[in-house]
C-alpha cells in the first residue's frame, strides 16, 4: 500500500501517471467522496477477468470519514495481485489511521515548494524542458521561477509554451508567463474556498510581483457578489451555471453549498475590505490577503 499526501497536487499526479504507465494489469480510479461501504469489497478484495493485478487508486479518502476511519480494517483483506494507493491532500498526523498508515504502509510526503527548495526547482525545470526537447539555462530557468514562482503546475505550462516557440530568452518567458488577470483571481478564490491557506500565501507572494491588487480584488468580488445569480438559476446544473456566469464549475458548486448566512458574511467581508482600501492607509495586497485567508477560514 503506498500513500501519497501534501498539497503539492502537481508531484501527485505525476506520481499517479508514472504508476499506471509502468503497470502491467487492470487500473481503477476513484474518488473518496463517490465511494459507499458497497464498493470497499470489490476495491479491496475483487478480482480483474483480464488480468492478475490491479492497481486501486483512491484520491481524498478521507473526504469519506465514515470509510476513512474503516481504513485499517479493510486494508487487512486486501487480496494479494490488489495494489492500493491512497492520494490524500491532508491527513490529520494525530489519528489512528496516520499511525496505522506509517507502520504498513510506504508514505511519500509532497509538500507545497517554496523558496527554500529553489535548487531542486531550478534543476527539475531544466529535467522538464530537456523532456520536451528544450535546452533551458540555468539563468533563464531562474528567470522564469522569478517570473511565475514555485507553482509547479504554471511552470511545466510555460515550459509547453516555450517549447512551441522554440525560443529561449526573457522576453519569450516574459510572454509565455503571463497568466490572465481573471485566472489569477479564479485560482486565488478556488485555494481560499478549499481551506488551503498555506498554498493560497505562497501563491500569493508570486502574485505580488506582476498582477494590480485593485484589480485582482474587484475581479475576487465580482465572483462572490454573483452569489446571487447562483441562486436565482436553481434549476440549472453547476457545469451549466458555470457557462452562463463565465466561472469555474469548482467555484460555483462550493458557492452554491453554502448557507444564505455565509453568502452574506463574504458579501459584507468584501465590503470592509474595499471601504478600508478607499478610505484608510492600507497596503492594498494585506487586504487582498486579509479577504482571501477569511474566507478560507470560515
């Protein structure tokens, strides 16, 4: 049984890609949240008709507590030619499970890179680059992480683009790193919805250095405030709200869930907000900060 946790979703999914390439036999994938007690015996214990190994991947089991907490007892009965691996976001180091988990099972721990681990950064973002046929310096991969920041995801995306381009000098980087206003403000509001205030500050001191804070806010409320859209179109679908509100299906199912009373503290939240940016001495990043880590925390 292997278990793969942190917030770093970016080393996770390679990880997970590299293991179903490399096996040899059935792979099922499934979400914590979609599992009932019914499936556990066939996850655990079922048999492929095609093939004598199988490769079971659970991500965020432990969004399932009731399955969660069951865990030591039906990790006991999985059948041999079964392979688990468990991909967790968050596992709470004080209960039973983690420890059950460090005894048997092979944990790798991928945490969120920050600036301390920039010499790993530096050469994982040449390793990539040379993957892709590209041969990127030293100095200008450097270039490009002060550009975008330790964001795995956004890196490896400018690293696509200047493949494409077949060139390699700041103004190239310069264009193929510029993320869009509006998708900035979308993955800053998806991180605070998620609770993920760590991830959400790191992102955020690389936000710091290209983007308009007045902007970046106005397109933060702009999201909330359409809060009452989402509720004028309860016959609607998410992925179909989505489309006509131009926001991601994520944002507007994790609106949509919560209560009127949370819908008008965010609402007001952003109100405080905007008036001590226009009528106060206020640094209008702490704000923007201010906002975000609030509203992860409720």
């Amino acid at each position: 049984m292997l278990v793969l946790h942190g917030e770093n979703s970016y080393e996770k999914d390679q990880a997970i890609k590299k293991l179903t390439k490399n096996f040899d036999g059935e792979v099922a994938i499934k979400y914590g949240d979609e599992i009932s007690i019914s499936d556990l015996p066939d996850l655990f214990m079922g048999q492929s008709l095609f093939s004598t190994q199988r490769l079971v991947i659970i991500k965020n089991l432990s969004d399932n507590k009731s399955l969660w907490d069951r865990l030591e007892e039906w990790a006991q009965r999985l059948s041999d030619g079964n392979h688990l691996v468990l991909s967790e976001s968050k596992i709470d180091k004080r209960s039973l499970v983690w420890k059950y988990l460090q005894k048997y099972a092979k944990v790798q721990e991928l945490p969120l890179l920050t600036s301390k681990d920039k010499t790993y950064v530096t050469s994982w973002l040449k390793e990539c680059a040379n993957s892709k046929g590209l041969l990127l310096e030293t100095k200008y991969a450097n270039y490009l992480i002060n550009r975008i920041g330790f964001n795995q995801w956004y890196l490896a995306s400018a690293v696509d683009k200047l493949a494409l381009a077949a060139i390699v000098d700041e103004h190239t980087i310069d264009k193929v790193s510029d993320i869009s206003n509006k998708e900035v403000a979308f993955n800053l509001l998806e991180m605070s919805l998620m609770g993920k205030t760590k991830q959400l500050r790191i992102v955020l001191d690389s936000v710091k250095k290209t983007e308009d804070p007045y902007r970046v806010m106005g397109l933060i409320s702009s999201q909330i405030i359409q809060l009452s859209a989402v509720d004028a179109q309860k016959n609607m679908s998410t992925t179909e709200i989505a489309q006509e509100l131009n926001m991601k299906p994520f944002i507007v199912g994790k609106l949509s869930k919560l209560t009127s009373y949370y819908r008008r503290e965010y609402i007001s939240l952003i109100a405080k907000v905007d008036l001590c940016i226009k009528t106060k001495n206020t640094r209008p990043w702490e704000m923007v900060e201010y906002l975000l880590i609030q509203i992860a925390l409720k």
